[in-house]
C-alpha cells in the first residue's frame, strides 16, 4: 500500500478532529507530532492527551526531521498550485496553451508557491513555543477545522482543488 491514513477521535464523545496520512510505502512516518499534548474537545468539553509534543520537547533529530518533512510537504502543495496558476495565468493572457510550460519558470513559481506553506510550518513552532511559555494552564480547544492540528488535511484539499482546476485547464477547455 503506497500510504495508509488515519482518523482521530474525541474519547469522550468520538468526534473526530484529525486526518492524517501516517506512513508513505508502510515505513516513512510523515506525521511531524508538534502540537498540544494535552487538549480540549471543542464539542464536549472534555480534557484528553494526544500522542504530539511541543517544540520545546523536541529532540534535535525531531526538529530536523520537522524541518524536513516541512520542506517536502511545502513543495507537494506547491506544485499543483503552481500548475494550476500557471494554466490560469496562461489561459488569461493567451501566451500560453502549452501542456507544460518551461520547466525552469515552473520550478520558480513552485517555490514560490510553496513559500506559504513553509511560513505556516514557522508559525506553528511560534505558537507551540508561545503555548509553552505561558501561564494559561486551561488545554488548547480543538476541532477537526483547527489548522494547526489538522494542517494536512487542508493541505490535501488544496492539492485536490488546484490539481483538479489544472486538469480541467490543461486537457478540456
Ligand atoms: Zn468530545
């Protein structure tokens, strides 16, 4: 199996407020583990531990390979993004009805695409670090559209949308 994913569940109430695809080929692990290890079900209001950690309980070898996985999934969103920008930029001056457009302009509107997705990963090393540091001892509320417990999900989405709007672009209109 080339991925297998996984749901997470309120204990309490079962509600779910996480998806997440958790191993790419059964052996990479993909899921980074930073948030709140202890939180708050925004349906139910019960307290209930989660298996993340905060930065500040990271290893090194952790925060690389947070690092790592960051960089990865920045370039996974933005390539379809890029694609689909350039399709719709394409299309809406008539330069470009090519398939593909130069693979070096590509590569350039990929990064670019992907700058957004590497400062929310530097956000959410913020806020875990702001969460550490203060007093406030009530648990984070959580549900399943909180982006920062459920980042993939809306990355995945987004892959979705834009490579969808791409395919249409490119092959029907
Ligand atoms: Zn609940």
């Amino acid at each position: 199996m080339l991925y297998s994913w996984r749901t997470e569940h309120c204990p309490e109430c079962n509600v779910m407020y996480n998806w997440h695809i958790e191993k790419l080929y059964r052996l990479i692990k993909i899921k980074t583990g930073l948030g709140p290890p202890l939180v708050q079900c925004s349906s139910c209001g019960a307290h209930f531990k989660t298996d993340l950690q905060e930065w500040y309980q990271f290893s090194i070898g952790q925060k690389i390979r947070y690092g790592i996985l960051s960089f990865i999934l920045s370039l996974i969103v933005g390539f379809p993004l890029a694609l689909a920008s350039l399709e719709i930029y394409g299309r809406a001056v008539q330069i470009n009805d090519r398939f593909f457009p130069d693979s070096s302009l590509l590569f350039f509107i990929t990064i670019l695409c992907a700058l957004p997705m590497m400062i929310l990963q530097m956000v959410r090393i913020e806020l875990s670090i702001t969460r550490s540091e203060s007093n406030n001892s009530s648990p984070m509320s959580i549900s399943f559209w909180n982006w920062q417990i459920n980042l993939q999900f809306y990355a995945a989405l987004l892959c979705f949308i834009t490579l969808v709007i791409f395919i249409v672009l490119a092959l029907f209109i």
